[in-house]
C-alpha cells in the first residue's frame, strides 16, 4: 500500500496507518510535484519504509524542455543524496508518446534506485505499446488509473495490462477507498496507490486573508484511519486468496 503526501503531517500518519511505502511530492493539488530536500530528510527521521520523490519540475503537462529536463536532473541528484529510495517520474512528447530522451537520462542519474512511471502514463496515446517502451527503458513500475479519471473507471485497461506485462508492476492509483479497493484487487495487482485524505480546516488570520488559490476553508492530509483500514482489507484479502 503506497500512500502518496505532500505533509510532515500527512507522512506521520500514512506511517503510523500502516504504508508500505511513501510517495512524496509537493503539492498534491497540482498532481504532485518535487518535493524539498528537508521534508525527505524530516520523514526520513521517523520512517523506515522506503520513501520515493515525485520528479516534476511544474503542473499542467507532461511535455518538458531541455532545461526543465536539466533542473529536474538536479533535483533527483540532490534528493538522491538525502536518501530517497526512489523516484516517479514521467515525461511526454507532444504527440503523446513517451520521451524516451528524458526518461533514460532520469533513469541514469536515478540507477541503482528504482523509477516508478507516473500517471503521465494515462496520458498516452497506446497504453500497451506505451508499457513496453518503459520496460525496455528500466521503469520498475507504472502508476496508472487505467486511462480513466479513477482506477475503478479504468479496471478493465488495468487488467490488460497486468495480464500483458512481463517485467513491470502495474500500481493501480486515483480514486481508491476503502469501499472500492476489494473491486480493484480484482485485477490481479499486488500493489496500490491512494492519498487516504482527510479534510483539515485552515487557520486564517484575523483579517481572512487567503494567500494562494486555494479557495476553501480546508486542505486534504493523509488520515491514520483510512490507512489503516486499506491496509488492513489487503491483508485480508491475500490472506484469503492463500487460503485459495
């Protein structure tokens, strides 16, 4: 179970609910981006399980530039550094094909640690072909929805390509809760992708001014509960097919 946060907060109780591993990122309300080099440092000073850097320079696309290319360079090696385990990443051609170019420079400068493809995969135009590209580049895993707004909407993509690969793991992600993810192991994956958020009320100032444009009282955290809830319904569920 990897539990994606942008928050010391959120990362505390996504450990504490259980996670097998960290995705960490900077705003999650862009989609993730890169997150600082002091918040994997932080996480790291109480986690154990394996924490993996979102790489992405920006939001809106997935189409980068030689020099957003070489920034996000940068980035990886100084969070290499800092003892990410890992690293998501992806990057796009404008015809929506993967930049193989941008990707074995990222896989380079990542190896020996492992590079899961982000959801700029449900972004492609043929998703099987696509799959294969990023095995032949070295991508460990590929996060994907199914090519649909939510894993549940994209299940039967995502058990076309679990039954297709021979080298990739296939994480299911978007959209998974506690009501939905005994639906989704369906597919055959061993691994998931949820945020498990909460609402949390922002504190203003006594003025009410609001910085930024996040416009609501609230911003989403990771929540012990659901976690462990998710976690726990996993677990259940591969002890019974065991059984099996």
């Amino acid at each position: 179970m990897e539990i994606c946060v942008d928050s010391l907060e959120s990362a505390r109780n996504a450990v504490e609910g259980g996670a097998s591993r960290l995705e960490i990122c900077s705003a999650l309300s862009e989609g993730g981006l890169t997150p600082s080099p002091g918040l994997i440092k932080q996480i790291r000073s109480f986690a154990t399980i394996p924490l993996y850097a979102m790489i992405r320079i920006r939001g809106g696309d997935f189409v980068y530039t030689t020099e957003e290319i070489d920034a996000m360079l940068h980035d990886l090696m100084i969070l290499k550094d800092h003892h990410a385990n890992g690293f998501v990443f992806g990057a796009l051609t404008s015809d929506c094909e993967i930049d193989t170019v941008a990707c074995e420079k990222i896989i380079s400068a990542a190896r020996p640690l492992p590079v899961t493809f982000s959801r700029a995969f449900d972004l492609t135009s043929d998703p099987v072909k696509s799959m294969q590209v990023l095995a032949d580049l070295g991508f460990q895993r590929i996060l994907t929805s199914g090519q649909s707004n939510s894993a549940l909407e994209g299940l039967e993509l995502i058990k076309t390509l679990i039954q297709k690969t021979q080298k990739l793991i296939i994480m299911p992600g978007a959209g998974i809760t506690k009501d939905n993810i005994r639906k989704i192991m369906e597919s055959g994956a061993k691994e998931f992708h949820a945020s498990a958020k909460r609402r949390k009320m922002v504190t203003y100032g006594a003025n009410r001014v609001r910085l930024g444009v996040n416009e609501n009282d609230f911003i989403n955290v990771t929540d012990r509960e659901l976690v462990m809830e998710l976690v726990d319904i996993v677990d259940e569920m591969n002890a019974l097919s065991c059984e099996k």
